[in-house]
C-alpha cells in the first residue's frame, strides 16, 4: 500500500496527522535583536482543510522564516477512529521532534486554534512533562508564548456537532452532509449520555483546566487571547472567562477582540491586525 499523500509538500510527514517544515538555515543568529523561535508549534481547528492551514504557516514563515514549524492537525478520525496506542505514537513523535530542534533554547511559539487545537495542545503538554524527558530542566513544554484563537469555549451539543461537521459539503441539501449530521447527532447524544451516566468529565472542561494548570503550562510565557462577539461556535464570555482566571492565577494575559469575524476567522477579517498582533506577543516576551 503506498504511503498517504502529503497535503504539506514542504513539510516531513513525521507520523498520523503530524508534519514537520525545516527551514533551509534553521539558525537563530538573525539580524533581528529579537531571535525568532526555535520551533513554531501549529495546532489547527477540528477538521481543519489543508487550504486554509497553508495561509496561517505562510504567514508564520514570512514573519520567523528561520523557525521549524510543527504541524499537528486534528480531525474526526482522531477522536472516534485512532487507538490509545496510535494517539501516544503521535505525541512521542512530537516531543522527539520539539526535542531534537537545534534552537531549542531560543523556546517554543505555540498558536492553537478552537477547542480542537487546544485539546491538542494539552496533549502534547502532558505526554511532554509525563515522558520525564527535557532540556531545559523544568519537565515541561518549552513554551515561550501562547496564542489561543477562537479557544476555549465550554461544552455544548450544537457547538459539538457544529465543529466536527466542518468537513462536511456546505450545501444542506447533500445527502453527503445529511447523513453525517444524523450519524453526529446520534454519536454526540450516544457520548453525552454515556457521559453522564458514569459521571465522566466534559473533554471541554478539561482542556479549560489543563490550560490554566501550571503543572502542564509555564507561568512565564505570556499568552494571547484572540476572539470575536459574533463567533457562532464559541462564545466570547467563554473565552473572556477563562483569559480572566488565567490572570488572576499569575499568567501574563492580553486580549486582542475582533468584530465581524466568525469563528477562527480574524485573521481572514483583519489580516494585519491579526498578524501584527501575533508578531508583538513572541517580541514582547523574548524582548
């Protein structure tokens, strides 16, 4: 059987669903006062297409051109078709590959994108502190600054469906998109209640406590808040909340809120806005 096809020719395909870009002088002896970062980790949206991941690394290589980016993309099949066993194999690649980075003391820029990106932010976190392997001496994700665009939100049945059903054809009238909502539906419901009745936290929930966990996220790196009033999956207050009892627990928090933009759509609305700000945070705290 061949090999699956690389959506991201420029980058290594490392694993399931993870990809490794090396610029041509991975160097951090830059003209810039400010050196760039060692690795730029890249946690898109649920069912993410790779059109649209291509914009966000084209921007993040124009703005640090010398900087690795490691890709981990996040899709249905991660969450209801891959085994404990692959999803482990997949975290051990990445923390080889943040590892083995040759300007791993210049630290990690991580930009994740919804609730999808964040829990996998929270992975890669834990497998990174549990794997008891580091460089750094603190056992935890080299992370300099955060972006959280569009995240997190809190738990919900129609945001669920909503999410996964991105990957879905647009038009209501698909039988393609409408068997997928039924069998989304029926999937959710069928979690939800098995959830309930053994009474087993939210993934939601979770990923909103492990972001403000110290024992996973460094208090010395700075993070970004990126959202809108009208994003339809995830509510603002959501976002708010939580940027609040980041602050109030120590971590250094700013807020960048957009209008008219929907969700993970700000850099689309107000593109040098949005870039602008995402260029000032890792300034801000490398400077």
């Amino acid at each position: 059987m061949s090999p699956p096809l690389n959506p991201f020719p420029s980058f290594s395909r490392l694993g399931p669903s993870i990809y490794l870009y090396t610029p041509t002088n991975p160097t951090s002896s830059t003209n810039t006062p400010i050196p760039p970062p060692g690795t730029i980790l890249l946690f898109p949206w649920l069912n993410a297409s790779p059109q649209h991941i291509h914009k966000y690394i084209t921007a993040h290589q124009l703005l640090h051109p010398t900087s690795r980016i490691l890709l981990l993309t996040t899709s249905t099949a991660d969450f209801l078709w891959y085994s404990h066993a692959t999803t482990q194999h997949r975290l051990a690649l990445a923390i080889t590959a943040i590892l083995a980075s040759p300007t791993y003391d210049e630290g990690v820029y991580v930009h994740a994108f919804s609730n999808g990106g964040a829990s996998t932010l929270c992975n890669v976190a834990a497998a990174f502190r549990d794997a008891g392997t580091t460089r750094n001496g603190s056992g935890l994700l080299p992370m300099r600054a955060l972006i959280l665009d569009s995240a997190p939100g809190r738990a919900g049945l129609v945001a669920s469906v909503d999410a996964f059903a991105v990957s879905l054809p647009k038009a209501w009238y698909s039988p393609t998109r409408i068997l997928g909502l039924l069998a989304l539906w029926a999937i959710i419901l069928l979690f939800y209640f098995i959830s309930h009745v053994l009474r087993l936290p939210n993934p939601i929930d979770i990923v909103r406590q492990q972001l403000n966990d110290p024992s996973l996220m460094r208090k010395d790196a700075g993070r970004m808040y990126i959202y809108s009033k009208e994003d339809k999956l995830v509510r603002w207050r959501d976002v708010q909340e939580h940027a609040d009892e980041a602050e109030r627990r120590g971590w250094r928090v700013k807020r960048e809120v957009f209008r008219g933009s929907g969700h993970v759509g700000h850099a689309r609305v107000e593109g040098q806005r949005y870039w602008g700000v995402v260029g000032a945070l890792w300034e801000e705290e490398k400077g």
